[in-house]
DNA sequence: GAGGCGCTTCCGGTGAATGGAAACGATATG
DNA sequence: CATATCGTTTCCATTCACCGGAAGCGCCTC
C-alpha cells in the first residue's frame, strides 16, 4: 500500500485524525489497533492517542474484542450529507424506473476525480454488480461517468483524460475519442457504455439537472444481450425529468440549497 | 485565566474537532463560520482553523456562498457504521410490516440514554410523525424505548429512571411504574405506549434478537382511533422473527460481527 | 521458556495549536 | 458619501499539548 517515507506532509493534528478514519472502507469495517496504524501510515503510538480521542467524540466505536469500527454517530453526521438529501429526494423515481425497465439502476454524482454512487437499485434480471451506495466508479468508461463529465468542468475533464485506465478490450484510452463522444452526449443527452467498464454489461445514462447545472446521472445497467435498451431511453428521460423537477423545488425549500439566491432584483 | 463559559473543556484538538462537527444537526445542515463558532462554543479564529483542516480532509465542504456544511466524505464513512447494515437487512422486513398494518413502522437500536432511529417507513394511513432516520427518540415513554429498555444493562435503566421527562399528560414518570411495566415487557415481548410521548399516538414495539441479546427493537405508531392495534401483532412478531434470523446470520458471515466467538470448546 | 505479536503507558523535547487583535470586505444606516 | 455593523481572514508571540521511540505487559504459539 502506501510508504511510511513521506510519513508527514500532513501538519495539522486534525487532518492525522481524518487519516486513520479514512483506514476503514467497505472492506474493513473492522480494524484492530495495528491495522489501523499501518493502513494509515502513522506510528502506532499515536494512533493509539488518535483512535481514543475519535471514540471519546464517538466517531468510532470499540468493540468488545478491541477492534475499532465507525460510530453510529458518524452515520448521523453522514446523513446531514447531500448525497442523503438526494437520494431521498431520487428514490421514488429509481423505483419507478427499476419497475419500467426491470433492469438494474445507478445514481451518481460527481466527485473529485470518479463518481460517486448515491444509490443503486437491483432490477429483476439482476446483474452481478458490486457498485453499492458509497463506491465510485470511473468516469471515462461507465454511462454515468461520461453523463457527468460531459458537463463537468475543465481542469475535471483534463484530469479524467489523463487517467484513462483500461478495464476491458473495450475501454477507451484515446482522450480525443473520448472527447468526440462527450460532444455527443452533450448534444443528444445521453451517455452510453457498452462493456468499456465491465465484459457483458451495457449501460445508458442521462444527466439530473439543478438550477445552476448538472447534478447527477441516472443510469441503467443491462446485460449485453438485452435485445433493445432504447426502449429504457424513455423510461430513463422521464424518471430524469422527475427527479430534476423534484431537486429543483428542494433547491427553493433551501432544502438542498445552491449557491446564493439569484440576484438583480431590487427589493420592492 | 480561563473561560470555563459553556465552552468545552477539552484538552485534545481532536475533540475540539469533532465538536465542530456537532454544531451541524438536522434543522442546521449548512453554517457559517460565525454560527458555527458560536454553535460550537469554541473561539472564532480557533473554528477557522479547524473548519479548514476539516476541509482538507473532506469531511466539510464549503459552498460558493461560504457557508460550510457535511460533506460526501462523511457520508460514505457513514455507511460503514453498523446502523447501515442492520438497515439493510431489516428493511424488507419493515417493508412487509407496512404493507401488512398499514400503519407507520419504527426500527431504532439503544445509544447512550435515548433510542436512535434507523429507519422509518410511512404506512398509508400516514401519521404525522416527524423523528427520521438520525433522530432520538426517549426510552421512558415509548415503544421502541420501552422495548430496548427492557433489556439493557442496569446503568441505562438507572440513568432513564432518573430523567423520566414529561411530554403528555400521559407520561409515567414514577420509576416504579415504569419498572413494573418493564417487567411485563420482559414477560410478554411487548412494549406498548400509548399517548405517553405524543397526543394521540399509541404503538407498540417488540425487540430484535442478536446472539448476543437484543440488538435493536421494531415498533409500529397507530392513530389513538384505531380499534385493534392487537391485529399488528402477529405482523410485528414474524417481522422482528424474520430480522432476528437474518441478523444472527449476518453476524456468522462477519457482516455485522460481534463480540469474540464463543469460547471454551477446545478445537477439534 | 523462549520468541513473537499486539496493546498500553511513559516521558522529555519541540513544534504545532491557540486566540486576542487588527486588517479586510460586504452590506445596512444616517 | 460617511459611518456603523457584521462576518471573514490574517497575523503572531506564547505556551502547551502532541509526538513517537522505547519499555513494560499480557497472551498465544512453537
């Protein structure tokens, strides 16, 4: 994993603090004290002193086989997140759009340099994907991540297309066709993946609008041999424009908020 | 000379930290800086450094218009807290119990001296109810708590007997009372309030079994009007039965885990 | 009983945290 | 335009809490 050598570019106690938190992911939810130091670098010792100071705030907990695990009050504070707000907020529509279409749907939204999946819910004919709420999935080669990149800032794409890591024979690595295939997602609205990501997978995705721009991506996952996916094109565009409309309303509630009010109007 | 004002007396910067962190609840998911030193009750510049270094471990974001708020970091560090997996797993169980009462259904597990809410589903006949996902709910005068109650260790009790807080005039607030309707609960596996946190409102909870003892407890709320809340009953049992097994089973495959496996049998 | 592993505690040196104060900026008020 | 108010950012001298190697302790294995 990672060198001990440049062991502390980090200066502030706080940031070493969010480093040992950051040893847990869905693998390891359960860590014992040397674990915990060595997946996050910093002698044991000051683990030690870390790790009782984050249970002392209950964002981690101690079991009683002296094993570390996140807190229950790390899963409220997560839930002050927006990505709770949106899901929430989507969830309806993913379930009618599982009900359309039956196959598998994806949630995303843009974070750093992958996407992030808010949520994810299985369909009928149940493809073996792992991605669950929480995971992130690259942008260059999954219908969602292209829906996102597609509206994404520069320094966003510059960065996408430097790291254009092959996953199947079928991944793009060739920013300029990645590029091409952007201008045509923004032009149609659709984003589309066929096995780049995984062998046997196909997938189509749309954008979720806010007032001052993209938001997420709504994706469907189908096996390769689904006969005709557009006929989920519909079912996608409706389930998108819901789920825009909804957001937009919550923007206005301050529900999700954005930004600063839009400006220009003399009080009356 | 220090100010002992409101303020924390906390030695450990991480502390300090995660005090910050607390300033966000429910109704307050996005702060400025002011609001947040004054929410906090730590000193501004000393929360503008700490917000900063929460920033740079994302577990804060800052929007455009500077307010601060949760950020996505610490929402997937979240869900690797133990109360998302028992949401999972109970959560078709709850779905049944709606669709079998009609009424809004509860699932919250014990933490510190109130009951924490992991999920509730609205049944059709939708009451009012505010408490979501995160929030508290008290021990002495509800269902669930009441259910949880039942069979935690002896300081919760005495610690719940001695705040029995009023919210109706239905409220007990005699410890002796509410030991004695403990130990019915322990004889029946039925907890039952009615009208003793809100007007109008009866439920009904029973506990959820873990191989350890009772992990979480499973309510349903009814309208007063109701006629037979008694029916819900056999819907709450094969529901609480149904979760149960799936816990104990999550806790074998290390999904959920708990405590050390049982000692004393020398290996084979 | 020797060796290995994991956890906890100790302690002196030091560098990072502290927070009052002042500068800065934006928005009301006169 | 001048002044007041509020929120944010920066500065800096002081001091105090963090640091982490090392030693001690408990437990298991060979």
């Amino acid at each position: 994993m990672e060198k001990t050598s440049t062991a502390t570019p980090s200066r502030s106690v706080t940031v070493r603090a969010i480093t040992v938190l950051g040893a847990f992911d869905a693998t390891h939810r359960a860590l014992n004290l040397s674990q915990l130091a060595r997946r996050s670098g910093l002698p044991l010792a000051t683990v030690h002193r870390l790790a009782a100071d984050l249970i002392e705030g209950r964002l981690l907990v101690r079991r009683p086989d002296g094993r570390y695990e996140v807190g229950a009050r790390m899963w409220q504070l997560g839930l002050l997140a927006p990505p709770t707000a949106l899901r929430e907020l989507a969830l309806p529509h993913l379930q009618d759009l599982v009900a359309g279409t039956g196959h598998t749907v994806h949630l995303a939204v843009l974070d750093g340099p992958s996407a992030l999946v808010i949520d994810r819910l299985a369909g009928s004919r149940t493809l073996p994907t792992r991605h669950s709420p929480g995971g992130h999935l690259p942008l260059h080669c999954t219908a969602v991540g292209k829906a996102l990149l597609a509206w994404s800032p520069a320094d966003v794409l510059e960065q996408a297309c430097a790291g254009m890591t092959r996953h199947t024979p079928y991944t793009l690595t060739d920013p300029r066709l990645l590029r091409r295939q952007l201008d045509e997602v923004r032009q149609t609205g659709i984003a589309r993946s066929a096995q780049e990501h995984r062998l046997g997978v196909s997938s189509l995705a749309v954008p979720v609008h806010g007032h001052n721009g993209v938001v997420a991506a709504l994706g469907v996952l189908a096996p390769l041999t689904t006969p005709r996916l557009t006929s989920a094109l519909a079912h996608l565009r409706t389930a998108s424009a819901s789920a825009s409309a909804d957001y937009m309303r919550s923007e206005l509630d301050g529900g999700v908020q954005q930004a600063e009010p839009p400006p220009g109007e003399p009080a009356p």
